[in-house]
C-alpha cells in the first residue's frame, strides 16, 4: 500500500501488585488498568486492490489482504492476574490465573465506509486463563481452563471463503471454552 502512513501512539498502565504468604503457599495478585492510543493504526484489511475490474480479464489475482490506516484507534481495558505455589500435605501444587477485559475502538468507525466497524479486528473483549498443577512422587497432573469471547469483528471475506467459519461462528455467538487435562 503505497499510501500508508506510519503508525504512533501512546499507552498507560497502572497497577499494583501485591505478594502474599499463607502457611506454606506463596503467591501474588496483580491488578492493572491500561489504555494505548493509536494514530494511523495499520490493520490487514481483505479487498480488491487492483485496477477497475472491467478493464480486466483476470480481476482475482488483485483480491487480498493489504495494510491500511485506521486514523484513530484505541484499547482500553483491566488485567487481574494471580499466582500461587505451595503444598496440601506433601502434593507440590502451582495454581495461575488471570482475566483479561478489553475495549478495542476503531474510533473513526463514523466513517460511511467503515460505519460498521466499531470494534478493531481480530481481537476477543473477554480472556480468561486458569492453570493447575500437582506433582507427587514424580507423578503429575493438571488442567488448563481457558475463555475467549466472541471476536465481534473479522474480515466478512473468511466467512465465504474459508469452509466452516461462518457456521462456526453463528453457533458460537459467545465464545468459546477451552479444556486441557494433562497426567505425567
């Protein structure tokens, strides 16, 4: 895209982080808030990028993915996270988590071209990660329970061309749940 301008922004963060003990568990919790700006933010948009199609014979080699200013953007959100190791008895156990709330703006989104587009592409507004593990005796066992919500805004292009996305998609309208169980 000859015409694509360099991106600048700006971001804050703010938050506390605090460790604990409690008999023979140590951890931590960790609570920020956070906000970064964005100026001709550069986002992969699917299109036609090629010479009016009627002069053409071949239009489909001119159809893909090229980058694009969104004049203005900006991510604002709240990340809690914690940690905790320590024992039941004389079971070794090490428990993470966090949670993750995001609001990805496509400020310009008054734009008539682009109206529809409130949201930045490819990015979920809820994240939720919780891991566990136990070790005893050189045995192991874990989980790992993790949450995304529902991506509210992709290129409409996936939903034709890639096989599935859309039904996907329509029958998951919240998002999905991920669950892993590992034993060693």
């Amino acid at each position: 895209n000859p015409s694509l301008q360099p991106e600048s922004g700006w971001g804050t963060e703010i938050g506390v982080k605090q460790g604990f003990l409690f008999g023979t568990w140590k951890g931590m919790v960790d609570v920020a808030i956070f906000r970064t700006q964005y100026k001709n933010m550069i986002e992969f948009i699917f299109g036609y990028y090629g010479p009016d199609p009627s002069t053409i014979s071949n239009p489909f080699p001119y159809y893909g993915f090229a980058a694009q200013n969104y004049t203005n953007a900006r991510i604002s959100g709240v990340e809690l996270s914690t940690g905790a190791e320590g024992y039941f008895g004389k079971v070794h156990a090490i428990i993470t988590g966090g949670y993750t709330k995001i609001n990805p703006l496509n400020l310009d989104s008054i734009d008539a071209v682009i109206s529809k587009n409130k949201y930045l592409k490819y990015r979920n507004n809820d994240l939720f990660r919780f891991n566990a593990d136990v070790d005893y005796k050189g045995f192991s066992a874990g989980t790992t329970i993790r949450y995304n919500s529902f991506m509210n805004n992709i290129d409409e292009a996936f939903n034709g061309l890639l096989p599935g996305v859309k039904k996907y998609r329509e029958s998951h309208p919240n998002g999905d749940w991920l669950f892993d169980i590992r034993i060693a």
